[in-house]
C-alpha cells in the first residue's frame, strides 16, 4: 500500500521495490510464517475513481477470480468459512 501522496510524488515504486526486498529476506529468515507467496508489490499504473462501465465490469470479473483461486491460508478461508475455523 503507498499513499495517494506518495504514488502522486512518484515515491511508490521505491517504495514497493523495499517492501518486496523486505518481505523476500523475512520469507527467507522464517519461511513457515507463510503458507504461500508474499504480496503482490508491483505498482498500480492507473486508479479510478469512477471508472467507465466497462473497466468497472472487468475489475468485478477480476475480482471474483482472485476469490476462488485464493493464495494464501486467510483469502482461502475467508470467503466459505466462518473465522471460529481457520486453521492453517
């Protein structure tokens, strides 16, 4: 996550380049803490506020993909079960 400020003075690829380089070698030092990958810190290239019908109908499309095909132990759990479940 960077702030609007931040992607707006051109901070956030700096930004998410250090946190994936951070991440990787807490990956490294301590592995069982993931279940799978780490985040996703490529930057995001263009943000809408209210996006024309159809960018909007692809990013609902989007959306329900990355639900059902979660990628780590929280996002496969919190669509079909309730939190007194998760075990990972």
């Amino acid at each position: 996550y960077v702030t609007p400020g931040q992607r707006h003075g051109g901070e956030d690829t700096a930004l998410l380049e250090k946190r994936q380089r951070l991440y990787e070698v807490a990956k490294a030092r301590n592995p069982h803490r993931w279940s799978g990958k780490t985040r996703n810190w490529n930057p995001v290239n263009e943000v809408w506020l209210n996006p024309p019908k159809e960018i909007r109908a692809k990013a609902e499309k989007l959306g329900k993909q990355s639900r059902t095909s979660p990628d780590n132990c929280v996002d496969k759990h919190r669509f079909s079960y309730p939190k007194s479940s998760l075990a990972c």
